[in-house]
C-alpha cells in the first residue's frame, strides 16, 4: 500500500472561528464538507471537525486520516497484517475511505483521493 500522507484530526466548538487560523498558518483554503450532523474544513494537513457532542465522541476515536493510493489496497494489506476492518470502503465527499483497527488497538481512518 503507498501511504501518500496523513491528516491531523482536531474537534472544534466553533468550525467558522477556527478556519481563519488554519488558513492563515497553512496558507491553505478551507475545503468544506458536512457529513451526518459534523461540519468539516480541510486545511492543509489538518481535518476540522465541529458538530453534536454524540457524533464528535466516535470522530474522536480516529487517530489520524491517512492517504491512500487505493482503499481496496489497503483493506486487503490491512486485513493480511491482522487489522480489523470496522467501515467501509464507502464513498465520502473526500474520497473512498475505511475503518480500521490496528493490532495494538489503535483506530485510523484510510481514505484515497477522487481521480
């Protein structure tokens, strides 16, 4: 699997005051997207995520988003190494993504990029 990079997941109360700071400290824009009740700014390296406390609490399991040259790819390498695949592959507004959880517990979301 080519791991292309990784995304840094922060929970904010206030999704609008909080992408001014991220724009200006990537020199990124905001790319906006809402999924279920969440609302979500991708700026540069950093996913953030602002929304009802029920939905945020399972968001905050999720280590960090990684990507992927292709999901179906790392299911497959994930699933032989012993991670347990809990989501997916779906599609989302950022691309195909999966669940997974690593041998030592640990929980990361795989996504690749729309062609």
């Amino acid at each position: 699997m080519e791991i292309l990079g990784a995304t840094l997941r922060i929970c904010v109360d206030d999704l609008e005051t909080a992408i001014p700071f991220y724009e200006r400290l990537t020199g990124a824009p905001a790319h906006r997207f809402g999924r279920g009740g969440v609302q979500a700014a991708a700026i540069g390296s950093f996913l953030l995520m602002s929304g009802p406390e029920a939905e945020l609490e399972v968001l905050r399991k999720v280590t960090a988003t990684i990507a992927v040259k292709d999901v179906d790819e790392a299911h497959r390498q994930l699933t032989e190494l012993g991670a347990r695949v809990v989501a997916g592959p779906l599609a989302t507004p950022a691309g195909r993504n999966l669940l997974a959880v690593h041998p030592d517990g640990t929980v990361f979301e795989y996504v690749d990029q729309p062609g």
